[in-house]
C-alpha cells in the first residue's frame, strides 16, 4: 500500500528536520564563545546587547526547534496513533515491514506515547 | 611548566679549576643543586673520558680543550658520549627533566665538518639525535607561540655557551645576566640595520624579513629605536656606534672594535649582527668579531655563526621578540629563532634570562578580534538560518508526502487505508509545516538579525573605523567581508549591497593544520574531498592544495595569504588552511554546493618532499550561502 511506502520517507524526514532544527541552538552557543573569546569589553554595551539579543533568540530556538513541538508532537502521535489502529501495533508494523526509524523520530514517538523497540531502530545512522 | 633552572645541566672541564669554580659559580647564581646524593653513581667513564656529575654539573674530563675540535668523531669522543652516557646513568640527571645544557668556561665550541664549523650548542641540542647537518629546526619561528615544553625538548635542546678569555670576565656575563633577571625591564635603545651590500636574492629575503620586523614587531616593543638609513645597493649601511643601548640587530660589517659600545645607562640584553663568523671564537681577548665584542661591553647574551651558515640561516627577529615578548628567556627565543641545528650558530650566554618591555602585554593567541568575531558570528546566524531553511524544505516534504499517499501513483490504486492515512494526517502534517515556514523561522531570527547589522553604527560611532558609524554595508565594504543572503532576505532595517553577498551556493571549508609528522620540521599539502555521504561513497570534488589556487593559508593571527607550491610548514601547526569554492561558467566550472544541505569533507596532509600522506580528518558543513 502507499502508506508502507510513505512512513519510512516521513519518518526519516521528520526526524532530521527535528534533528538540524535543534542543531541550530548550538551556533547560538558559539555566538555566545565567540563574543567571550573576543576583544571585546565585557562592560561594553553594545557587546551586552548582541549578547542579550542572542540569548534571547537561542531561548526561541531552544523551544520551537530544539525542544519537540506541539505540532511536531501532534504529526508524530497521529501517524502511530493511525498505524496503531490499522495494525496490531506500531512495532508489529515496523517490524512485520522490516521498516526501521531513526533514533530522533523514536524519541519522539516514545515521547507521545508510542516506544519503539530497540529491534525497529536503526541506531548506526543518525544522519 | 615554565622552563627553569631545574631543567639546565651545566658542563665544566673535569679537573680544571677554573672550568670546576665557573659551574658552581653558575649555578650558585641560579639556585641549582650541586650536591650528590650518590656518589656511587654519580661518576663514569665514556670511552677513555672520565665524568662526574654533582647534582646539576657534569664535569667531563677533557683531552683536547681547543675552542674547535678538529672533528666529529673527536667532539663525540670529548663531548657527546660522555653528556649522552652521564643522563642515561648517572642517579642524579637521569632523574632531571633535561631541556637545556649550558658549556661552561673552557668547554670546545664546535668542530670543523668538511669547510663547516659545527657549534657544540648546536649539535647537542640534538643530543639524542645522529647528526644530520644542516637539519631544519622543528621549533623555527612557531606561528602560534607557545613556550617552550617537554614535548619540545624531545625535538631540540636549549643549549648556550658561556665562555671568555678569563675566568673572572666569564662569571662576569654571569653577573649581567643576573641584573637583568632582578631588574627585568629593557630600557634602552633597539639598534636596528636593516640594510647591507648584499644584493642576491636569498639577501633580500632577509632584508625583507628585517623590515617586516623594524614594520611590525619593533613598534610593539615601545622602545626607543635608531635605524640605519638605505644608501645604495652596493653600500652596507652601518652603525657607527651605540650608546644606552639594549638591543642590536644587524647584518654585515662583520668585525667592530670595542669602541663601537659607549657609555649606557641601560642594560644591554641581546646583539645579533648576522655574519659568517662572529661565533668563530668567544675566547680570543683580541677578538674584533661582535659575539665577542658585544659580551665583553657588557650584553647578557649574543649569538653567532662559527662559519657560513647562508642566509636561510640566520636568525629570525620576528620569532625571537615576538617569543621575549611573551616572557619567554632568551634561551627558549634564541631556539624560536634558528632556522637549523646541527649547525653553525651559537647562543653565547646566559639562556636563563628574560626581559619585559615597555609595551602594552601581547594580545593572547586565543582573544579574537572584533572584526574577526563580529565576522564568526555572521558565519553561525547564517549556518542557523540555513538550519532552518532546511527544516522547512524538510517538512514541506513531509506535506508533499502525505498528499502524495492517494496521489503518487493513480496506476497503482488506491486503497481505504491509504485514503483515511491522508486525510488524517495532512491537517497536522500541514500545521507543522506552516509552524516552520520562512515566514516564521525568519521572523525568529529577525531581530537578532538586526540588531548584529546595527552593531557596526553603534559600535564605531567614536571609535576609528574608515567611516564614523557605518552602516552596514559600509562595514561589510571595508573589512572585506560578505554576508549569506539568507540573512540579508531576514532583515527589514538593512539591504545588503550585492558586492557584499556570498553567491548562493557558495562554501568555503577552513581545517587546522596539525603536526602530523612529530619528528621533522615538514612541508605540508593538502588533499580535500568533498561527499554527499557520510561514507565517501559519492565524491563530488578532490582538490589538491599542490594546485594553490583559491587556497590560503592563516600566516599570522586571521591574516590569510595564498598557499604557494611549498606548502605550508611545520612552523604554521595550529594555523587555519581554506579552500573557497569557484565558479567560473566560462570554463564550465562550478564547485557551488546546495544552500541547507549538508556536506562532508575530509582533508589528508601530505609531506610535499616524500608525498607521505598522513591521516584522513573528517568533517561536516552545511552550506550557508
């Protein structure tokens, strides 16, 4: 069915968008080191303001790319929830389809209430 | 751990009292330890040469004392065999962390090698090492500075000799070197002659490396300075004399007279008058060479060549100050600045001392410039956006995919699961993707974005850049530096110019370079790979740095010059290499990558000479532009 052919391309794409989109809080962590390390007086203003602004703009990244949204949370349950239903459950599925899901999108399924088993996750491959 | 007088034996001629009174005398000054705590242990014999160690002094019971030994296997004999044989088993130094050895007074400096004269300094810094003449100095002018350490003392030794005519004009170097430790700072003139009658090339290489320091370096010293003039090409500018003098760096006119050194009321530190034979000898009262010269007017330290050492042999003045500078001694400078070992050049006098100087401390090595920062992080903003860029290229996928259930293939049918997984799942597959639109990721980033472009016109509004508070293109302008589109499409206060903005598609990859190859001083290429995949499968590009073009490499702190077809040297370990991607549709060339997608470079050092190539590094980049 399309379906088979589709959740492994879903699944594989959400957990990379969810996986770059928390990477970005780590440029944030080197803007940070950056302004440290640099030349710059720690009692200058506009270093204080750069640096405000750049916490300020990690915490949004923190929490709408680094931490699982809502509507990340909400695709992710109603994908399992719906092969849950269609099937004995979501590892039978994965399995009986010889599918495996990456680390991230199986955090996140465990997360919304849908572990994966070990066997149904392909840990080599994180990318 | 600093270097210090713990890690220095001092060598003195076994039997002689004079050569016995010096070492103790020496170390007396520096607090070393003369006692033996075994005797049993504590003596030997090499060959017929007899030794003895008392804590920190070796006394070798020399057959021959002639300045110049008349051979290798003489100076082995008398000198070598018996340092090597007392480290390895006597209790007292095979306990010390040896980095330095000082020749006392009456101890042979050097011996005659074909038309060569190889200094002792020299050759027993690399004790541990067969002789190899002429053998590039691993340590020769660090561009990342770092004093000196055990790792470097497995390379190369500090070595100096302290000798003179008499007993009492030896331990009276002695006595300068000490004032100078008590009273540290330099307070007199830098003599500097940048200028000689020499007019080969290998001559103007060194003329330029003297005006790149009387340009740069010098300035930072906040000393007072005294320049020679240039006259003619066939005219070597000299120093007539110096008075409250404290340093001397100069070249040719290779023998003086005592009178060249009037009165002063600084300490005079270090002399270099770059030459073919000014270390010949240090012990000749009637000496009119400069080593001689400078130490008996009173100078702490000086060095020399015992006999031709070419030009790409004398010594560096950028590696040597830059090193005092950094509150380094002259011995760990000296080391810093000699191009070769197992060769001519002498350090003559106390390596245990050091100077500060009127200038303001050096900016660290790891302290960014503003520029340079301000730069970074316009590298990290653009590297999120693109983060984000690709996160929403990722989930308008996951849209695509799902509508694509029921729609991808009419041929292949639709079935009821398939039709009620679509409409079930396109409403939070489309939330998802409209909760990561551009819209919204660059409304996140926004005003971060803005207030980094306003950072120059606030930042520079009394400050000296070429434009009182510039506005961001004028900034851009000016430091030569571009910004990635993504983030001149986020920002609302400011347009970037187009000559300010990177093409799309365009990367540029910067890796350190490492010192792959521990033992030799090595010039170093680089082959560059770029992959789709993690495991190299598909190899979009192999570029070899052997072809320099849009290759640089960092030559000092952030400053970026081209890479030449001799690569870059052991001297630039901890130093950045890039490569910048071309386009040029003329020739059909295009290296630009896709902007969000990541890529996977890995680079290989090769040993340009023996084409030895090192370990594979990896690494991954996202494309910015």
């Amino acid at each position: 069915m399309n379906l088979l052919i589709t959740y492994k391309t879903v699944a594989d794409l959400i957990n990379n968008a969810q996986k770059i989109g928390a990477e970005t809080v780590t440029y944030f962590d080197s803007m940070i080191d950056t302004l440290s390390s640099s030349e710059i007086l720690e009692e200058s203003t506009d270093r204080q303001r750069l640096e405000s602004q750049i916490n300020v703009t990690s915490g949004v990244m923190t929490n709408y790319h680094q931490l699982y949204t809502r509507q990340m949370k909400d695709f992710v349950f109603t994908l399992q929830k719906f092969i849950d239903d269609n099937y004995l459950s979501v590892n039978d599925f994965l399995s009986d389809n010889n599918i495996k899901v990456l680390p991230i999108f199986a955090d996140i399924s465990r997360t919304v209430g849908y572990p994966i088993d070990d066997e149904n996750i392909d840990s080599g491959d994180i990318s | 751990m600093a270097i210090s007088a713990n890690n220095f034996i001092v060598v003195y001629e076994l039997g002689s009292l004079d050569s016995a009174d010096f070492a103790a005398y020496y170390a007396e000054k520096h607090g070393m330890n003369t006692s033996t705590s075994n005797p049993s242990g504590s003596t030997g014999s090499s060959g017929d040469i007899n030794w003895e160690v008392h804590g920190q002094l070796l006394g070798i019971q020399l057959t021959d004392t002639t300045e110049i030994l008349p051979s290798e296997a003489v100076f082995n004999a008398q000198l070598l065999n018996p340092i090597v044989d007392a480290i390895s088993s006597s209790v007292e130094l095979s306990n010390l962390n040896i980095w330095g050895i000082v020749l006392g007074y009456n101890i042979p400096g050097g011996f005659y090698n074909g038309d060569d004269i190889v200094s002792s300094t020299s050759r027993l810094s690399r004790l541990n090492f067969s002789f190899s003449k002429k053998t590039q100095n691993k340590l020769y002018n660090r561009s990342v500075f770092q004093r000196f350490d055990s790792t470097d003392a497995t390379h190369v030794l500090i070595c100096s000799r302290i000798d003179a005519p008499t007993l009492l004009q030896a331990k009276g170097y002695v006595d300068n070197a000490i004032e100078l430790n008590d009273q540290g700072l330099a307070n007199g003139t830098f003599y500097i002659d940048q200028y000689s009658d020499r007019a080969a090339l290998g001559y103007l290489d060194y003329q330029d490396i003297l005006s790149d320091f009387n340009d740069n370096l010098l300035p930072t010293l906040n000393l007072n300075t005294w320049e020679t003039t240039f006259q003619d090409p066939y005219i070597d500018s000299v120093i007539p004399f110096v008075e409250n003098d404290s340093f001397v760096w100069s070249w040719f006119t290779d023998r003086s007279h005592s009178s060249f050194f009037k009165q002063t009321n600084a300490l005079r530190i270090f002399l270099y008058n770059a030459d073919y034979d000014g270390g010949f000898t240090i012990t000749d009262e009637d000496s009119r060479r400069w080593p001689y010269l400078a130490l008996s007017a009173g100078y702490v330290a000086t060095a020399g060549a015992m006999s031709n050492p070419t030009i790409d042999g004398f010594l560096n003045p950028n590696s040597f100050f830059n090193a005092l500078l950094r509150g380094a001694t002259i011995g760990e400078a000296f080391l810093f600045s000699v191009p070769h070992v197992d060769w001519t050049i002498s350090l003559f006098g106390d390596p245990l001392t050091y100077c500060s100087f009127p200038a303001s401390d050096p900016v660290d090595e790891d302290v960014i410039n503003e520029h340079e920062a301000w730069n970074i992080i316009s590298k990290d903003l653009a590297r999120s956006a693109a983060d984000l860029y690709k996160k929403e290229s990722d989930l308008k996928s996951v849209t695509l995919e799902v509508v694509d259930i029921i729609t991808s293939d009419p041929s292949v049918g639709v079935d009821d699961i398939s039709v009620d997984a679509a409409v079930t799942l396109l409403y939070p597959a489309n939330d998802l993707y409209n909760n990561n639109k551009e819209a919204v990721w660059q409304s996140q980033l926004k005003p971060l974005v803005d207030t980094f472009f306003d950072f120059p016109r606030l930042r520079y509004n009394v400050q000296t850049t070429g434009v009182l508070a510039p506005n961001v293109n004028d900034y851009l302008t000016e430091q030569g530096f571009k910004v990635s589109r993504l983030l001149s499409d986020i920002s609302s206060s400011a347009i970037i110019e187009e000559d300010n903005l990177l093409d799309d598609g365009w990367w540029q990859f910067e890796f350190t370079v490492y010192d792959d190859d521990v033992d030799n001083y090595v010039n170093y290429h680089f082959i560059l790979e770029v992959a789709s995949d993690e495991n190299f499968v598909n190899i979009l590009m192999t570029k070899d740095s052997y072809s320099i073009r849009n290759w640089t490499y960092e030559k000092e702190k952030n400053t970026f010059v081209d890479l030449t077809f001799s690569g870059v040297s052991s001297s630039y370990i901890g130093r950045k290499v890039r490569y910048e991607s071309r386009q040029d549709p003329l020739i059909s060339l295009d290296e630009y990558l896709t902007r969000g997608e990541t890529y996977y470079f890995r680079v290989t050092q090769y040993n340009l000479e023996t084409e030895e190539e090192y370990i594979l590094r990896e690494y991954t980049n996202i494309i910015y532009s």
